[in-house]
C-alpha cells in the first residue's frame, strides 16, 4: 500500500475508551443513524451518514457491550456491564426503562416489529421481553451452552440466533418453543454474526474465518480465510458482492463476495478493529476500534487508487464541533458524563 492514495475517512471522536460495538438503524424519514457501544459507559448516537454527533445516552455505571435501534431509530437500547439492558428515548436520550439482570449483559436487539427487546449475556440465558409491558417478567430461554456473545432476530421474528463467548457455533432457536432447532458448525467462537438486510444470508467472523450462510436453509455458502484474526464482518446490503471484516491488525480489509479475493484495504485505526458494519444503503461503512474513534469510510467503486471517489472531506467530526443537536437530547459538557465510577469491563 506504499505511496497509494487510498481512504480519507470521517473521525468520530467523543468516546474515551474503546468502542466495541456499533449498530445503523435502517433508512428513515429523518435519514439513518448509528449508534455506539464503548467500555466509557456512554452510548453515543450520530447521524449515520455525516457521523454528526447528536447526543450521549448517560445512566450506565459498566462498560456498554451492545447497542441497538429499532426499527424506526425512536428507541434505542444497550447491554452493559452493570447487569442492565436499557431501553432509550432516541429523540430525547431519556431512560425509558432498565431491565436488571444477573450478570453481564452482552448482546441486545430488538425485534423487527419493534414490540421486544431480546437480550444475552454471561448468564447463558436469552430473554425476551415486551417493551408493551416492560415491568412484566421477561421470557427466559434456557440451555445456551456458554456464554451469549452475540444475538438477532431473523425469519419475520420466528428465530433467533446467538453465538458464545467460549464455544465455537451459531445456534438458531425456535421462538415458539424454545428450542435450538439448527446449529452453524465453526470452529472458533464467533464474535460477531449479522443478517444481510434482505434476509438472504448470515454472516459470521470466527477466528481467522468468515463465512456466509444461507439464512433459511442455514447451509453453509462461502467460507473465506482472513489474513489475520477477524473480530467483525459484514456484507454489503444493496448488492451483495462485497463484504469488509476489521480485527486484530488495525485495518478495514474489503474483499469480494464470489471471489474472496481482497480488493481494498484501509489503514488509520491505532487499535484492534472491534467491529465493522456497513450502512443501509451501502454507501459508506464505520468501523469501531480499541483506541476509542469511529471511522466512516466511503464506499467508492473497487478500484481503490482513485482517491476522489473516497473523500468526503477531510473533516474530524469532534464533538465541539458538531451543530446538529437534537432538541433536548440530555448532554454531559462536550459531549461526554463528567467523573462517573470508573467503568466495569467484565
């Protein structure tokens, strides 16, 4: 890559300590947003397409593992550390209800319809709960076999699939009964896994693996070897031909689907890539790294030598800069909580 013009990407400052996850909310009337997970206990919500700052979610005392945005980008949610998932007003920022738990929460979604928040974490047990009635006692699913990783719905709510922290695999769960009806063989635990925005394919990243699997007849369609460990993994929605994955060697690695062959390569993190995830239109993708920034890159065309496709404008997006606010969205000065405890990172 030496003498290569390559990637200008858009900084997302603000978080303090490394961000471990990230989530984009579909395409809405308003636009598209992303949101962030980090260890600094304070999600923080962007415009999806600029990176623009718009508000911090304080109230976690524990490192935040997972976020998460309904479908229509008005709630928000988030599993930390500090045995809570908690749901969010996305407009105002305000704590809408906090859902305890018994130990680390580390995986949380909502469901396509947007009525239950589903969530996973060192307790090996799935729960499902109604956000109609969020005091009700949640449903439990029992029997993971180690701790719960990562969680998503699939198949118009019907399923839900989890990975563990400890054991290699992807189960899928039968909402209905409760039970494990199929499980995606791996080798290594998987750390991260995504359903394509069409519903065609799961996308895993287990070790130095990535693999897409067909999402209603769970049989396995590609699998690729990666150049280093991949913590993260995940395909391009509009077209499905290409697919980025971000981990231990600091780089967005961007590869084609068919092929596998690598065709791009985007240097600038100081830190392990802990998560990568494109947006909904697939013009653009961020990545979250250890040293605490998101970076959002352009998408461009295959060729990654011209540079004009790429940039869109050398600016770092820094909290005091940002001008888009939304009304009353609860912040702490310069966008970050003040002198908090210091965080749990389980």
């Amino acid at each position: 890559m030496d003498k290569k013009k390559v990637a200008v990407p858009l900084v997302c400052h603000g978080h303090s300590r490394p961000v471990v996850d990230l989530f984009y909310s579909p395409v809405t009337p308003d636009g598209f947003f992303l949101i962030s997970a980090s260890k600094d206990s304070t999600p923080m919500l962007r415009n999806g397409e600029t990176g623009d700052w718009i508000g911090t979610f304080e109230g976690h005392k524990g490192a935040v593992w997972s976020c998460s945005l309904d479908t229509n980008a008005l709630r928000a949610a988030s599993g930390s550390a500090d045995f809570t998932a908690k749901l969010w007003d996305a407009l105002t920022g305000d704590e809408l209800h906090s859902f305890e738990h018994k130990h680390i929460v580390r995986a949380c979604a909502f469901s396509e319809d947007t009525h239950f928040l589903l969530t996973g974490g060192v307790e090996k047990v799935l729960r499902i709960f109604d956000l109609n009635r969020p005091d009700a006692p949640p449903r439990e699913v029992e029997n993971s076999p180690g701790s719960i990783r990562t969680v998503a719905w699939l198949h118009s709510d019907q399923t839900i699939l989890s990975s563990c922290t400890d054991n290699g695999g992807v189960r899928l769960w039968d909402v209905r009964t409760g039970k494990i009806v199929h499980t995606l063989e791996t080798k290594s635990p998987v750390t991260s896994a995504e359903v394509s925005q069409d519903g065609r394919y799961i996308t895993t990243a287990d070790g130095t693996t990535v693999k897409f699997w067909d999402a209603n007849h769970y049989g396995l369609v590609k699998s690729y070897n990666m150049p280093c460990n991949m913590e993260s993994a995940s395909l391009e929605p509009k077209f499905g031909n290409k697919f980025i994955a971000g981990g231990e060697d600091m780089w967005i690695h961007m590869f084609d689907f068919n092929t596998g062959e690598e065709i791009g390569c985007n240097k600038g993190h100081h830190g392990p890539v802990h998560c990568v995830r494109f947006s909904p239109g697939g013009e653009s993708y961020a990545s979250g790294s250890e040293d605490g920034t998101i970076r959002i890159w352009q998408t461009g065309p295959q060729n990654l030598e011209e540079p004009d496709s790429f940039v869109s404008g050398k600016v770092k997006v820094v909290v005091d800069e940002v001008t888009r606010k939304v009304e009353g969205f609860h912040v702490g000065k310069d966008g970050k909580t003040g002198n908090k405890e210091k965080a749990l990172d389980g």
